[in-house]
C-alpha cells in the first residue's frame, strides 16, 4: 500500500481547489490492473499563451477538405456553422489551424475573407451556389504533388514599390533584396531598393529606366522564387520572357544571385550607355499582319509573339510614332509599352560584343529542372548548361513566348505561376492555356491579395504546400473547430444484400428492363455533355468516377446542367449535383427518376411477403439475483430452417440481419448473467479461506503536486491542496 503520510502528495475524492504557483501543476494519473497492466502518467498545465504583438494581416483563406465530394461539403457546412455560431474566432486562429491542424483530404476548398464572418459568408455561398461564391475548389491527384511551371516576367511589367507588400511581411524576400542592394551598391554605386519600395523619386515620363529595371525585376524574382520555395513549392518547369529569363535560369540551378544580379545590371548598362532611345507598341494581330506592318515603317521589327493575336512591334522613338498614327487611322487598337529601348532590335547590336565579354566572367551551371526558352519553346533538359552563345541571341533576336507558353501546356501542368509584379504573363497564360490555373505573384495596387488566391488557387490544385512561411507573423494559434467529416458508409463484404422484402411495391420485369434502359440512355448523354466541357474522351468516362476525378469545377457543371436540363425536361441544382450525386451513374438515376413515366409502361405489382427468418424469442435479460447453487438452464437452440435443394440462395436483408444481431445479443447478456453468479458463488465458497482478501479488482489513483516528483517517490513540491 502507499504510505502518502510522509509525501507531497494525496488523492483526491472530490473535486477540489488547485491555486496556480510558482511552478507548474502536475498531476500523476495512475492505473494498476490486477492482469498485470500499470499505467503511469504525468500531466502538466498548458502553458499560457504568450500576448499577440506586431501581427500582421493573415492570409484571408481558410481551408477545408475531404476524401470526397460529399466529405467535402459537409466540412464546409460544418464549419460554417461553427463561424456562424462563434462569430468572435480569430481570423489568424482560424486561418492557421485549417491550414497546419489539418490533413488535406483530394477534394479542396479554400474560401477568401479578410474577416471571419466574409469567410463563413463565403463558405455558404460556396454551398449554396459555387459559381458566385468567393472560393476556390479542386481535386489533388491520387498520387505525388501536382505539378507546377513558374514563369518569369520582362521588363515591361516594373512599377515603384512593386516589392513593398513582400519586403515589408516576409524575412526571407528582405534578405533576397537586401542581398542584391548590396551588390548592385558594390557594382554601380546606386540603390535597387529605392525603385523596389517605391521611396525613391519616379521617372519623371513613368518609364524606369533601363539600366536599374532589368536588375530590380530580377531581384525581386530571385526574392518571390525564394518565397514559394520556402512555401514548398518545387517549380517541374520554368521559363521566361526576355530579360525574366536570366532570374528563370536562377531558379533553374543554372545561374547564382550574385552571377545573375551583376549580368541583369551589366546587360541594362550597357544598353543604356550603347543603345538608341526606342519604343515597343502591342498590337492585335497575327504575325504575318504584324510583319507586313512592320515593313511599312522603316526601322520597325517584330520583336515578341506572345500569342496568335498578340505581338509586339519595336524600333527608333521615331519609327514608333509614325506606327501610332498608323494604327489610329486604320482603327487598330496599339498600347505603347512602359520602355525606353527597343529590345530585340537592331538597336541592340552596339551592346552586344560587350556583353559577350561580360558573359566569359560568369559561371554557368546545368540547370536542375525543365528550361523552356523563350526563344523557340525548345524545353532543355536537367543537365544543360547555358552559355555566353544562348545569351546573345536571347538578347537579339525575337522573344516567341507563344512557343514557351506551347511546350509549358504540354507538360501536363495543374497550374503556372508568374513570380513578376503583375498579372502580365499569367494573363497570357489564362488564354493559351484553358486547362491550367495561371496565377500571378503579385498585383498592382493589390498587396499580397494575389499571393494568397495564388496560394489557395496551388493548394486546391493539389501543390503540396507548406503554409508556415505564409501564416508566420500573423499570431494564429490552433484552436477547437469542426474535425472530419466522415460519411458513415456501409461496406458489404459478401454479395450485394437484396432489396428489402416487407410488402413493399416491387418492380416487374418490364418496368426493370425500360428503367434500366432510361438509365443508361441519360448516362451516355451525361458522359457525352461532360466529357465535351471537361476536354476528356467519352470512352474513358465510366459512370462510377467522379466529377472531382474528372477535373470538374462549378462552371463546367453548369454548362453541363444546362445541356442535360434541355435534353431531358429535368431540373438539377448544383447543390444536389455535388451533395446527392457526384458521379455520372448517380446523376442519370437521379434524372431518370424525376423523368415521366412513358405511357403503356405497365403497373407495379406487389412483391409477397416472405416468412420471417426462424428466430425463437428470446427474453430480456433480468436483473441480477443473489447467488444460487444451481446454474440457471440455458435457451433451446432454434432449429434450423428447412432448405430447399434446388431454390437459388438468398441474402438476408439488413433489417433482418439487425433483428438477428439483437437477438444474439439478448442471449450473450444471458450468458454474462450465468458466469456472473457463477463467479459469485465461487466467491462465497471461498471466503473463508481469504478473509484478508478484498477482491481487489484494480486500483486507480490521482495524485497531484505542484512541482516534479511521482507516486512512487518523493518530490521536490508541495501537495495540492
């Protein structure tokens, strides 16, 4: 026994007070089993979380998930209802628990709110109707991480203070640029950050001048690279437009941060110093268009396809007013670009040789994943190595992104993002790409908002992120929300049950055999409807996969809802489509019982009742009584139903089969009745014998200190009182 009279401790028998100390509380919970098992442990108090200063704003995304699509969205009504219902939780709580306190199911949502109620609202609406709600939904793949392509801006995109929002959340970006602001200081005696953070003066005409944009945007790619790296994100291809291609061979292994800073500022210097003035104007039109334009101007070149209709012609300041008045007069619509030279022009010829001099001094490595160049859409693989070569005709001749943005769709992509300050290549991508997610980094005006539907747009792509880097500083805790959602489904492990057999209308053979055919009638146009919008093959559309495996979002399935409520003169919701159905075979059930039944189809007859299964009854169980000598005679077994040799064998159904199980379970009650008052009676015969015996069957005991120590010796603490 234990002598606690000498100790720090004592058990409590009743609930009693615990005043917080000096030292933590701890208490000692034990447990001694007369089979032999002890069980000891120690708890101690939760430390008291430490007080939120210089928070910054947290990602306003708040995700959920699920197994499937009905998993799916009953986390999300779940979780609804709890915002709904403590509508005081933390938006940085919320955020960082569904984003760290959870394992993300296939099937995604990421709802957007900068406030915990826009995020419930959003939840909602995503329930109610997904087209319209402020959400994002997809499907990972069954196995590995989605893959990602990054892409990497020119200089037409820089604008003052295009890395404020970053610089100023993220260490990791601050010491990327703080990094190439002392090399570029040590090379040229300037400030990159002055333009970066937008506290420098603007350019007077609003054009950032050559010789510092070319070295800021790769500064601020190697930052944004760093960023999404540290995020998890492993990029499967990269690629570049023009000058974004020197911080594309950087992230690609190929080029260091401090070899690529000093090219990017030596190529702008030199085509500052050594360059005329000229100007870069869109335009709307095909090449062959462009180039016959191009040869109505003298000194005009096409100098970037970025799309079948979108390219861009460049030349002497001259040459370039004289293609605006072309343009006006002829109603075509022109956008002069943000430059001060003609890239990818003859103009450039005089900076060529020096940078061919400037490349010698660089070491160039293989690169470590897929190189698209924007050259010619050629994809290089790991192992190839750049050189002085490759970088002067990528400094001359004309930029083909239309070919880059090519090769990236045939890479089997989830999504490509643009590690620029705008939205420049990701909406070129947006419109050659359809069935790839094009995400931008960043957004003028807009903060890290893009950063964030980025991210969630990756996550629900099925990118295997890592969300610390992006909730860090926002002073989220992991707090009680709504867990998984399980579905509860029953799994047979023998042969279907049948139908169950209690009177109810059944179904004669015609009527089988002309719903069956409707059926599948309605399933081939389903198939035939969502294999069109989704881009699929109809062979490889079965009717049991589901809309989330098929790549489906709202949009599609709208588009295919209206189709299919054309054809057959039936109405389905969304929200039906997605909580009641979710595969092509449920859905054409679901229509063919809404359907009007074709006239001439004959009535249902009524099924016969069948005899019920030959169970005896059983009573219910009795209260114990005091111990008796003679055991209590057991049930008569039930005789065994007779069987038929030549009837084809039946299945039970699960009503039956739950009758069943309470019967037996009814005659195992009775049973631990008979081994109780056995037990008793032994009992009784031999307490003589063991007078000092208590029976003890088990101890348990609650010791508690504050301090250390245990119950099985001394500690250093006081007994709680």
């Amino acid at each position: 026994m234990l002598d606690l009279a000498g100790s720090p401790f004592h058990i409590p028998r009743a609930a009693t007070p615990w005043p917080r100390g000096a030292t933590p509380r701890r208490a000692g919970l034990t447990s001694l089993g007369v089979g032999g098992t002890n069980v000891h442990l120690v708890l101690e108090e939760a430390p008291e979380p430490a007080p939120r200063t210089g928070r910054t704003r947290p990602p306003g995304v708040a995700l959920v998930s699920g197994s499937d699509a009905q998993a799916l969205a009953d986390g999300a009504r779940a979780l609804r209802d709890h915002l709904r219902r403590n509508p005081g939780t933390d938006l940085a709580d919320l955020v960082t628990t569904t984003a760290l306190g959870r394992v993300h199911g296939r099937h995604r949502l990421a709802a957007r709110g900068t406030t915990t109620a826009e995020v419930a609202d959003a939840l909602d609406a995503w329930l109610t109707d997904p087209a319209a709600a402020r959400a994002v939904t997809g499907t990972a793949p069954r196995e590995g991480a989605a893959r990602v392509g990054l892409m990497f801006t020119g200089q037409a995109s820089p604008y003052p203070g295009m890395a404020t929002a970053l610089y100023e959340r993220f260490p990791a970006v601050r010491e990327v640029l703080d990094t190439c602001e002392r090399l570029y200081g040590e090379l040229h005696g300037g400030s990159l950050l002055d333009g970066l953070l937008g506290t420098g003066a603007p350019p007077g005409d609003g054009v950032w001048p050559t010789d510092t944009a070319q070295p800021a945007l790769f500064a601020l790619q190697c930052a944004t690279v760093r960023l999404w790296r540290d995020a998890g994100l492993v990029p499967d291809a990269v690629t570049g437009h023009s000058v974004g291609e020197y911080a594309a061979l950087h992230a690609a292994g190929a080029l260091s941060t401090e070899d690529g800073l000093r090219l990017t500022a030596e190529r702008g210097r030199l085509m500052r110093r050594l360059c005329a003035p000229g100007g870069m104007v869109a335009v709307p039109l095909d090449r062959a268009a462009a180039a016959a334009l191009a040869a109505e101007v003298p000194g005009l070149e096409l100098a970037v396809t970025n799309g079948e209709r979108g390219q861009v012609l460049a030349g002497p300041v001259a040459a370039v007013e004289r293609l605006l008045a072309l343009l006006d007069a002829r109603g075509i619509r022109g956008e002069r670009l943000a430059v001060d030279r003609a890239f990818h022009t003859a103009t450039t010829d005089p900076a060529l040789a020096p940078f061919r001099a400037a490349l010698a001094e660089v070491t160039f490595r293989p690169v470590t994943v897929p190189f698209v160049s924007g050259l010619d859409g050629h994809v290089h693989a790991p192992g190839w190595t750049p050189d002085a070569g490759y970088c002067v005709r990528q400094t001359r001749e004309p930029v083909r992104f239309d070919l880059a943005l090519r090769a990236l769709g045939e890479r089997d992509l989830a999504a490509v993002v643009e590690a620029g300050p705008h939205t420049t290549l990701s909406g070129l991508a947006r419109r050659a790409l359809p069935g790839v997610r094009a995400l931008p980094t960043l957004r003028r005006g807009a903060g890290a908002e893009a950063l964030w539907s980025a991210a969630a747009e990756l996550h629900c792509a099925g990118a295997d992120l890592d969300w610390r880097p992006l909730v860090a500083g926002s002073g989220g805790r992991r707090v009680p929300l709504p867990g998984y959602r399980f579905q509860h489904k029953h799994y047979w492990t023998g042969p279907e049950p049948t139908a169950p057999r209690t009177g109810t209308p059944a179904t004669n053979g015609a009527t089988v055999v002309q719903h069956e055919a409707a059926v599948e009638r309605v399933l081939r146009s389903i198939i035939e409807s969502t294999a069109r919008h989704l881009g699929h093959d109809p062979a490889a559309i079965h009717g049991g996969t589901s809309f989330f495996d098929l790549g489906a979002d709202s949009l599609q399935m709208i588009s295919v809802l209206r189709e299919l409520e054309q054809e057959h003169r039936v109405k389905v919701s969304m929200r039906e489509l997605f909580e009641e159905t979710g595969t092509p075979r449920q859905l054409a059930e679901l229509i063919t019982g809404r359907m009007p039944a074709p006239e001439g189809s004959p009535s249902p007859a009524v099924a016969p009742v069948p005899p019920a299964l030959s169970v005896p009854p059983v009573p219910e169980p009795a209260a114990p009584e005091p111990p008796v000598v003679a055991p209590p005679v057991p049930a008569p077994a039930p005789e065994p139903a007779p069987v038929s040799a030549s009837a084809a064998p039946e299945y039970a159904t699960r009503g039956e089969l739950e009758d069943l199980a309470h019967k037996l379970h009814q005659i195992s009650q009775i049973q631990l009745q008979m081994m109780s008052q056995l037990s008793q009676l032994l009992a009784l015969q031999t307490a003589a014998a063991t007078s000092g015996l208590n029976g003890l069957n088990g101890l348990n005991g609650l010791g508690a200190v504050n301090g250390h120590g245990g119950l099985n010796g001394a500690g250093n603490g006081k007994a709680a009182r």
